[in-house]
C-alpha cells in the first residue's frame, strides 16, 4: 500500500484512505443522489482508487485524482460533473 502521496508542488504527505472518502462525499453532496447511492458511490470508488494505491509504494495526487474521476465518469457522472465544477470554482477558472 502506498505510504506517501506526492502532491503537485512535489511535497509528500502520509497515504490517508480517509480523504479519498471525504473528497468524494463532499463531490456527491453536490448532488441530488439520494444518501444511500452516495454511500454506494463512495464506497465502490475508493475501494477502485484503493486498490490502484495498494500496488505502489508512492503514488501522485494526480493520479489518485484521474483513477477517481474515470471511475466516476463511469460509475455516477453527476458526482464527478460536481467534482469537476468544484475544481475549476477554486482555482478560480
């Protein structure tokens, strides 16, 4: 399992399963998605990302972000719209 995440200013920060979650919550709570396909979504798509974070020692934000969206776009495309719009509002696009 990956240990660190090296992040685009080439920082590294300690593996944390917990934000993948939080990351997609906060995503699919921009939805209209009821609770429980929320959790579903959640659930299948960290356990994607999880499984691609398991092979590597370390692994980029960004590819931990790509994994995340192309499951999404597969999975639920209205939670990764969400995420994408949440992305281009802060940097300000």
């Amino acid at each position: 399992m990956a240990t660190n995440v090296i992040k685009k200013d080439g920082t590294k920060e300690p593996f944390n399963p917990d934000k993948i979650k939080n990351a997609i919550r906060a995503a699919a709570s921009m939805t209209d998605l009821s609770e429980e396909k929320k959790d579903q979504v959640m659930e299948q798509v960290t356990a994607s990302a999880l499984q691609l974070a398991a092979a590597k020692e370390e692994i980029s934000a960004s590819e931990l972000r790509d994994k995340i969206l192309a499951e999404l776009d597969s999975v639920e495309p209205s939670v990764s719209k969400a995420w994408r719009e949440y992305d281009q509002q802060s940097k300000g696009v």
